[in-house]
C-alpha cells in the first residue's frame, strides 16, 4: 500500500467508511419457538420496544434468539477449559444475524434464593461496607471476612514437614481466621427447632412407613439407608427403640454403612433434615415442602445475634456510633444520607464508590429496601430493578441491554423514573431493547416491533415496525387498544362482610387498621415498598378459606407441561384407560409408556462436552414420546399423543360431548381457556412458557381449591392491553360467583374496576406504611389527595 492510497484513506469522509454501515441489527429467518421466518432491522444506539399479547413470540425474538446468540458468541472466546464451567447454550434457529453487540440481561428471574444471599451481598454495597469497617471501624478488629456473616473463625495448630535442601523437617504451625459470622446461627439470624412428632409417627416402625418427611417413602433410598445400616430394628415402633437405637435415630454423627452392596454416608435423621430442608430459602422451596416446613420447624431470631447474623466482635466495631449491622438494616435512602455525610479521606475513593451505588438505589425506586433483605424476599420487579445497579455507573457503551417488562410492580408515579433510567442508557450510545406492554413505557420508543397476531400458534410474526405514530395508527391489536381507557363502573356491588385488620405492623407497617369488604372486587394499591403485600400476605393470606395466587415461579422441568401441572392428565389418562381396558400408567411419557429410546423425552441429547448439549428428534417415536404400542389405542378415535399435541380450545371441545366426554377434564380446560390460554397446547413445556403464561396457569389451577377469599398479587404481569379486559371478566365471574376477590394491582384499569380501593403510602419504606386512602375508585378520583388519586384521575380524563 503507497503513501498516498493511505493519505486518502484517511481522508476519506467520515460517513462513507464501511465501519459506519453496521448501524442496524439484522435478524433473518428466525423459527426460535414459535416464530414463523420472522425478519426485523433493530436501529442500533436507540431504545426499540417490542409488543404483543402474551405467547406472540417477543420473548423468543429478543431473548431466545438475539441475546441468546450475543452471550453465546462471547462464550466462545474464552478457552475451552473456561467454557466448561459455563452453561453450553445451543445456536438459536435461525438464518442470519448481524450486528449484534455484547448484550446485557436484564430479566425478571428471580435473584439466587439462597438465605445467605441479601440485597447488599447481591450488589458488592456489603462487600464495600465491611472494607470501609476494616480500614477505619474502632476498635479495629481484623480484615473485611471479620464483618462477613459467611465466613466462621476458625483457629488452628499442628505440626507441618517442610523439605528443605533434601532434607525434612518438622515444625508446629498455627492459623487463625476471624470471621463474622455469629457461631449460635451460623450466620443465619434464626435457630430453630424442630417438632419430632411431624418427622415420624412413633407407633409405627420403619418398615411400616413411620416417616412422615416428603420423599420418605419405605422403599426409597431415604428410608433404606436407615433399614440397611444395622443400627436399628426396622421392625420395631419408634416408641419401643432403646435410648442407643434413639440416639443413633435421631443424632448419630455421619459414618460410612454398606447398604447391601452400595457404599453410603449415614447420619440421624435431624441433622439430616436440617441439612436437606433448613439450608434452603423458605420462598424457593416447592409448596408441599415449604407446608412440611412451615408445619414441622419453629423458626425464632437467634438470641446470641438478635437476627443481624454477625458475632459480637464484628459488632462491637463502628463508625460514627454505627455498627455494620445497623447500617445494614438501615433504609438505603437514609444509609446514603448518612455516608454522604462521613467525612473520611483515607477512605474517599471507597466512600464514592459506596455512595454511587445506593444513590442508584434510590434513583431506581428502590430507597425503601435495606441491605439486609434477603434476595429470595423481592419480587420479580425488585429482582430486575437490583440487577440495574451495577450497570446504571457503567462507562460501557455501543453495549445491547435487554430489559423484561421492567416497569412490573411499579405504580404508575414509578414507571416515569423507569422511563428517564432508559433512556438514559441509551443516551450513553446502547441499545436497549425492552419488551413490554404498558403504554407510559411504549411511547417513549424510537422503534416499535410488534408481534402477532396471535399467541402460540397464532403468532410469531411481525405485524407492525415502525414508530409510535405508526402503531397507533396501524390497525394490530395493539395499535387498536393502545389508547383504551377503562371508565369507573356505574354500579358497584354490596360488601356482604367485612375483613377486619387491627394495627396491621409487618414491615414497614405503622399499626393500620382497615375493614376490606367481603363478596366485592378490592384493589390494594400503593406506590412499590408502600406494604401492599405486607398487608394483605401478612394480614389475610395463610387463614382458612383464603387462596393465595403469588409471583412466585412455577417450577418445572421440559418433562413438565400444562397438562401435568393442572392434573388433567390424570383424568385424561383414566378415561383412555377405560376406554382400552388397560392399566392409566401406559398414558403417562413419564412412566410405563414412554418410548425405550428417548425415555419419553420426544428428543435425544447428545452431550459434546464444552460445546452446547445437541439436540435431535427421536428415530423411534418421531417425537410423540410414546411407545408405539401405546399409541394403537385411542379415545374418540385420537391415540394419546394426538391429545396432547391439540390446543386447550380444540380439547375443551373434544372432552365436552361425544365418546371422549370427561367431565374432569372439561372443568379444567374450561378454567385455562376462562385465563386466556386456549391457544397453548397441552403437552407444550412449561420451559416454553412465558411469565405471564405461567402466572395465568397458576391461576387456573389455584382457581379449583374451595377458597372463599382470593388474593392475586398482580395479575396483570405479561398481559397485553388487549387481555386486561379479559381479565376483568374473569375476576367479574370469581365476585358474581359468590367469592370475594382481593387483587394487589397498579394497573389503573383494574382500579378503575373495582368496587372498593385501599391505597396505601403517601411513600415507600417508612415513609409508606400507612392508610391514605379507603373508598370507591369515584371518590378516589374525586379526592385526588393522594398519587394514585391523581394518576387515576388523569387515566380516565377526568
């Protein structure tokens, strides 16, 4: 190359040079799911949000295809020995993708529920607390593991043999680590204590089934190694066991056994217990579990710590009269008023770090929480929103964040802030990409892709890209409904009773006292950490007659679907059973009729080690999953796989009349499709599922328990603005059905629906926790006297 071909290269204008063309992501035959070829250009260094009824595919788009293919392109730079210990991920299906940038996700998957796990371990503000106490904290006690309630002291000594010079020699060594963690809880905050009498049923022996713990069934390995280890008489009741054979029972220390031939570790049946059930969070814990839990073990705060999980040297050490634990304990929005206030300059650099990080906090919403709230206590909302922290300082850009309705569980005061942090984001020259539904989130867009014009099957197409104007104007079902408004009902119901809650003090609570009517439609409102969900979980929820539907995630793997999760397969599987007089067992892919090849599994894996597991349909089945003896008898002229591959429609209609009438299952594919989800398909993995999907199927189940009073908390999560009108009807048919209804909601056309509002605040944290307003959503309006009233207000025209 001469001198001066690279003098006019460099002087070449700057708009023509070929790095500036690549100003677009380009998606080409995406099929991820339920995408049918989709093709989509994404404006890159803008904020594009992508919109559609629940099912239609944005998730598949935005996360199974495009983030998806960025992470795993970044996994594969690294060596192959650092890729084994990542997740292998798979290439997404599809033709071309480019111009993808490193992207960043920010999903709504709850924070690791682990009990160790807080707010402030999440987000390293614990990690720069217990530097800044081992560098200036009086009296000074050690380095930053002496604060940490995840580090035990441990101390030390022996004899060690050194080889010097081809010779040995032996010297006595000692070691000391001083941890914070208190030695009474573990580092914990709780003891607690277990009830025997739920462990095992005394008058029974071991062989006749005198356990009582979930999983301890006689022939399970759970029970064998205690009938196998030769310690006990597995014929003898409990009762009648010697103290040895009680002791051994209950508190032998772990030793190996032989189980018939197989080498095996045995301990008592406590520490075991403690060990399988207690180490875990309680909110991450399946429901049977967490019931066993909440019936067999009385948690209580740990006397030696008093619940803050530190010895007593990590708190005898402080700041400005502050130990660690009550800075962690703290509000974040004061605990960032009173580091702003320290004045330390050995200490600056650390205190500006610290400092940016909790006024992120509170930028984003979430001054209310403390740093010692554990991780498995947030809510989706509050998961994603902590997740935002470490990225809002970040001096990364020409980066992709991917956001998943990150405007969940906010009160439309909140969703304005949310808004600024995008944009924000992208004025730092990223791409953000959000999916969403809420209107306030969507107009601030620079580019709309809109997805449709169904759900499940009846989606994965792009039926709209372009601006907001454009949308709103386009006729999806999204442009049609963008700007509905939900009008206040003209009649309201009468309370047939009332719920009376007395100086109501959980959280951040300040003694309410509130009467909820019975037999109407109540909607408990408040801006996010104002104690909606501390007054209703904390007050109603748990009493007899009360069905609770949650945020908690459904928990299931690929061998899971709709159909086994609501219990329709059981009456499914009963009436083929009948019909073919053979035994209900040969219809489940997971028992006696799965295919011997795949194992029921309708795939085969095949793992290559670092590089992503390969997945290939099954040559036996063809992916039907059953043995194809299996599939020779049929019901209604429709062999089992068949069923499970129709809609929840097709077989509501199939199970009403005809040869195949069962009414079990009619119930409940009549509860899926009053929720919305006629589209899914009944043998469809609940892995596939959206979050919206999955919290309307939990509805649809919970919806058979013989409740009186039922509680959702925010079940307009992942609903487009097209099924909120749906849900409304449901909730109409659950009041008129002669139930009462308690929905904790932000969404204004659900207040606008209701019969009776509570609305809590006037903030959050300590400054919420009280009862600013109680009456109908007229007199809210009306009122205006507090930020719902206003937003409401506005909502409506009024």
């Amino acid at each position: 190359m001469t001198t001066d071909t690279l003098i006019a290269m460099t002087e070449t204008p700057m708009h023509t040079r070929a790095a500036d063309s690549h100003d677009v992501i380009r998606v080409r035959g995406a099929r991820e799911h339920n995408l049918r070829d989709v093709d989509v250009d994404l404006p890159k260094r803008r904020l594009t949000v992508f919109t559609g009824v629940s099912g239609s595919g944005k998730s598949s788009l935005v996360f199974g295809t495009i983030a998806a293919e960025s992470q795993r392109m970044i996994n594969e730079t690294y060596s192959a020995f650092v890729q084994g210990f990542m997740p292998s991920q798979a290439r997404p299906d599809v033709d071309v993708l480019e111009g993808l940038t490193t992207a960043i996700i920010v999903d709504q998957e709850r924070m690791g529920a682990n009990s160790r796990s807080t707010v402030g371990t999440a987000t390293d503000a614990n990690t720069m607390l217990r530097i800044l106490f081992s560098r200036i904290g009086d009296p000074s006690i050690g380095s930053p593991q002496a604060f940490s309630f995840n580090v035990a002291s441990i101390s030390g000594a022996g004899a060690v043999t050194i080889e010097r010079g081809g010779q040995s020699t032996r010297e006595r060594r000692s070691f000391s680590i001083t941890g914070g963690m208190c030695p009474r809880c573990e580092g914990m905050g709780t003891v607690n204590d277990i009830d025997r009498s739920q462990l095992y049923d005394a008058t029974k022996s071991l062989n006749q089934g005198a356990l009582t713990i979930p999983g301890y069934t006689p022939d399970g390995w759970g029970v064998r190694i205690f009938t196998g280890s030769g310690f006990l008489d597995a014929d003898k009741p409990i009762q009648d066991f010697t103290e040895r054979e009680l002791h051994d029972f209950l508190h032998k220390e772990p030793v190996k056994v032989k189980v018939g031939d197989i080498n095996m570790t045995y301990e008592g049946l406590i520490p075991k217990v403690q060990k399988s059930f207690l180490s875990k969070d309680r909110e991450a814990m399946q429901p049977h579990i967490r019931a066993f839990v909440d019936r067999a073990v009385t948690f209580t705060t740990c006397p030696a710590c008093e619940g803050t999980r530190l010895s007593e040297g990590a708190r005898s050490s402080r700041i400005a009269g502050r130990n660690i634990a009550e800075l962690c304990a703290m509000q974040i929005s004061d605990l960032a008023a009173w580091t702003r206030a320290l004045d330390e300059p050995s200490v600056r650099p650390l205190l500006t770090v610290l400092q940016e990080t909790l006024d992120s906090f509170v930028a984003i919403g979430l001054g209310y929480l403390s740093l010692d709230r554990t991780t498995g206590t947030l809510s989706g909302g509050e998961a994603q929103r902590t997740k935002m922290i470490r990225h809002l300082g970040s001096s990364l850009t020409d980066v992709t964040y991917v956001f998943d309705e990150p405007t969940v569980g906010l009160h439309p005061h909140d969703i304005q802030r949310m808004n600024e942090l995008l944009l924000r984001l992208r004025d730092k020259g990223n791409t953000v990409l959000v999916v969403e539904h809420k209107p306030e989130t969507i107009t601030i867009a620079d580019h709309v892709v809109d997805l449709g014009p169904g759900a499940g099957t009846g989606g994965g197409q792009v039926t709209f890209q372009g601006s907001v104007d454009g949308l709103r104007a386009s006729d999806t079902l999204t442009g049609r409904h963008f700007d509905d408004r939900a009008a206040l009902k003209p009649a309201l119901r009468r309370p047939t009773g009332v719920i009376e809650i007395r100086g109501a003090d959980r959280h951040n609570l300040q003694g309410v006292d509130v009467d909820v009517p019975l037999g109407v439609l109540v909607v408990v409102t408040g801006v996010a950490g104002s104690g909606k969900s501390s007054l209703i979980h904390g007050s109603v929820a748990g009493h007899p007659g009360v069905v609770t539907v949650d945020q908690s995630p459904i928990r299931g793997s690929r061998r899971s679907n709709p159909a086994t999760y609501t219990g329709l397969l059981e009456p499914i599987r009963k009436a083929f059973a009948k019909a073919n007089g053979v035994k209900p067992a040969l219809f489940s892919s997971n028992s006696a009729g799965a295919c011997p090849n795949c194992n029921g599994a309708g795939v085969v894996f095949t793992d290559l080690g670092v590089m992503a597991s390969v997945s290939t349909v099954c040559e036996v089945c063809e992916g039907r999953r059953f043995d194809a003896s299996v599939l020779e008898y049929q019901l209604g002229e429709r062999d089992i796989s068949e069923v499970l591959a129709m809609s929840v429609t097709e077989a509501e209609a199939f199970f009403a009349d005809g040869p195949a009438r069962t009414p079990a299952a009619h119930v409940i594919l009549t509860r899926l499709t009053d929720v919305g989800l006629g589209y899914i398909s009944l043998g469809q993995p609940l892995t596939t599922l959206s979050g919206g999907e999955r919290q309307r199927l939990k509805l649809a189940t919970q919806m058979a328990d013989s409740g009186e009073v039922y509680i959702l908390d925010e079940p307009t999560t992942g609903l487009h603005l097209a099924d909120v009108e749906n849900l409304l009807g449901l909730l109409d048919r659950l009041v008129d059905s002669g139930k009462s209804v308690i929905v904790i909601e932000h969404h204004q056309a659900v207040m606008a629906h209701a019969d009776w509002i509570v609305d809590l605040g006037p903030g959050a944290g300590h400054d919420g926790g009280r009862l600013v307003f109680t009456g109908t959503p007229a007199a809210l309006v009306a009122d205006r006297s507090t930020l719902t009233g206003e937003h409401l207000a506005r909502y409506i025209g009024s």
